[in-house]
C-alpha cells in the first residue's frame, strides 16, 4: 500500500461533531478555573511520577508536541519508563519524575521518538504483535472504531522497533491482538499476554513492560494481572489517570501503573488541567488498583 493512502494529519481524523465542541468548551472553562484558583499550581509542588499516555503525533500535532515538552521540561525531571516503574516499586519519588507511553504503535511514533530525542526523553512504545509491519484495513481494524470508508494509520514495522531501541527508547507488549481481555477465557488470555512477551523477547531480545487494551478497570480483570505478572512482565499499566506518590516500596506484584492520557494536539491549558487534577489527589501503593483484586493477583505474596 502507498504512504499516500494513509492519514498523515489529525485533522483527517478529527470528528466535528457536537459532542467535541462540548468537551472542548466544559476542558477550557476547567482549566481556566483551576488556573484562577491556582489550582494548577500542584503540578509544580507535588512529588512524584507522573506518567503519560499517548497514542500518535501527527504532523499537524508535531509543534504542540515539542511545546508541550518544552513546558513540562521546566517542571520535571524526565525519567524513562523503566526509571519510572523502578521509582514507583521502590517509592523513591524526590522530585516531579514524568515519563512518556504511546500505545498501540502508529509509524507516527518515530517522528513522536525524534522530538523526544531533541529534549533527552526515552518513553516506551506498547505495541500488539500481530499488527506490527501490518498494512491492510484488517489490521487497523481492532485499534480504531471502524466506519467504513475511514481512512488507515500507518503501523511501525519491526525494522521500526529496532530503530527505536537503538535510539534508547523502549518497546513493551500491548497484547498480540488488542482484544478486550475480559471477554477472553484462560487459555485466549494466555495466547494475547504471554505469546506476546514470548514475541518480543525472540523478536526484540528483553521485554519488560505490559498494558492493556482500553486501558480501564473495566476492560480487565485480576486473572489477566496474575497472568501478566506469572508471565514475566515487570510491570502492568492501565490507562486509568493518575500520579504515583508513594513513599514506601511496593511489592513487584503489587502495582498497577498509572497513566494520563493526553492528546499532543490539545490546547496546553488542557492536558495541565489533568496533570494537575491527578497531582492533586497523588496514589499510594494501595489504591493502585480496584478493591479485592490485589490479593486475587498475589501481591501481598
Ligand atoms: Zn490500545
């Protein structure tokens, strides 16, 4: 397939429909709330790791992106994921730690990785096995909701994953399929956790990181975590938001990452908004993640 049939700008992609001109109104009168009643300035004063997730940086969303690194650069010290997790398991949190995620693996992330380079900044890049180097519709199938018509993304190759790594970023599991894990027996969940770390470490050579598809408590379930933590992963991350402050260490099992999802193409005024909301209310190992399901996983073992 030609580069030229793929989206290459947000905007192509972008609904203008009622329901994003709401949310984009009821996000600037939040934000400028929060700024009038100086709400905002917890995200200068809490520390912690904050951890960021992204999808895509289009090339309409590459200047927002740089000035959005530009501003956070003032207020945090940049930590790459494994830093990050590794800060979080041991509650060693001196100072504003953030670092960068992107799912799913859009061929968008190698412009996303050489503006990250620019500002010194590693992230991990989740991606799903079986779509990577994939071209057809098939293939964008499970990532996006699908009308007919829409137009494809393109996906990172393994030679892109390589290119990544050997600019010091990292590459974690995103399942082999993007199912929605909670419909999957043991045996199917076996197949998207484990057959995708038995992947990459063949493929890519270490493995370290897991999240899952969706990203919310409701799109998982504690025997996909205990499979996730059996299998070897050192960490399992969510797309539930959050800033990670706890003092004390945390058993390996024990955790469930944290991340904010920003879009590089929202107003910066937004993305602090949330930043800052979850500064406000930091997580302590406990809370990390629904009740019951920590001694379900066997992380108190
Ligand atoms: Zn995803």
């Amino acid at each position: 397939m030609q580069s030229g049939n793929y989206v290459t700008r947000y905007s192509q992609l972008r609904s203008q429909g009622r329901r994003r001109i709401f949310r984009h109104a009821a996000l600037s009168g939040l934000s400028t709330l929060s700024k009038i009643t100086g709400r905002l300035s917890s995200l200068r004063g809490t520390d912690g790791v904050h951890c960021l997730l992204l999808h895509h940086v289009f090339e309409d969303e590459e200047d927002a992106f740089r000035n959005l690194l530009r501003l956070l650069s003032k207020n945090h010290q940049w930590a790459s994921y494994s830093e990050a997790v590794d800060r979080i398991l041991q509650g060693s949190m001196e100072a504003r730690h953030m670092c960068f995620s992107f799912d799913d693996g859009f061929k968008n992330c190698l412009r996303a990785a050489e503006i990250m380079n620019e500002f010194g900044i590693s992230a991990c890049f989740f991606v799903c096995c079986s779509m990577i180097g994939q071209t057809g519709r098939e293939a964008n199938h499970p990532l996006r909701s699908q009308r007919s018509g829409q137009p494809l993304i393109e996906l990172l190759s393994w030679d892109d994953l390589e290119t990544l790594l050997d600019q010091g970023h990292e590459i974690g599991s995103h399942t082999m399929d993007h199912r929605n894990l909670t419909e999957l027996s043991a045996q199917g969940l076996e197949e998207e956790i484990c057959g995708s770390f038995e992947l990459l470490r063949k493929k890519i050579g270490t493995i370290k990181h897991f999240a899952w598809p969706y990203g919310r408590f409701v799109h998982f379930k504690p025997l996909a975590a205990k499979i996730v933590f059996d299998a070897g992963y050192a960490s399992c991350a969510s797309g539930e938001r959050g800033c990670h402050a706890n003092k004390e260490a945390v058993p390996k099992r024990g955790l469930c990452l944290h991340r904010d999802h920003v879009i590089a193409s929202w107003p910066t005024h937004h993305t602090l908004y949330f930043l800052a909301r979850s500064a406000r209310a930091p997580l302590v190992a406990s809370d990390t993640w629904p009740p019951g399901w920590l001694e379900a996983i066997g992380g108190e073992g």
